[in-house]
C-alpha cells in the first residue's frame, strides 16, 4: 500500500523480542558498576538468539520502562 503509515512495533515490543529480552537479562545482571558491559553482554545474546541486533538505547528504554533501574543501582553494592 503505497502511502501507508502503519508503524511496524520496534523488535522490543514483539513477543520474540520480549522473550529474547528477559532471557538476556536472566543470562546478565545490568546493574551496578558494570551494568554498562552486561547490556553490550545482553545485545549479544539477542542477536544470538533471534539474529537482531538492537540498538544499545532501545535496550535501557526497555530496561527503564520495566524496572526502576536508579533504585537497583543504589541498592547493589560491589
């Protein structure tokens, strides 16, 4: 359809990204101080997965709409 502006959902959003999603965060905790390698740990696993690779932002707006990741870093210590 020529002119169309139905939006197709980011990856994140679909039940195989969402799956993908949470099964990443149980293989790698992204929280204290070096949370910032275990989401690069976590973009590797879904692109093993399901063969997409998904932007590094797209991963901690999805972590920031699920959990209040400010409160977890206050809470882990290392």
């Amino acid at each position: 359809m020529a002119g169309s502006s139905v939006e197709t959902p980011a990856f994140l959003d679909t039940v195989e990204g969402e799956i993908s999603f949470f099964r990443s965060i149980m293989r790698s905790r992204p929280v204290g101080i070096h949370r910032h390698f275990h989401v690069l740990t976590m973009r590797s696993s879904i692109h093993k997965d399901t063969g997409h690779w998904v932007a590094v932002d797209e991963l901690w707006q999805k972590l920031r709409s699920c959990y209040d990741t400010d409160a977890l870093d206050s809470i882990v210590r290392f």
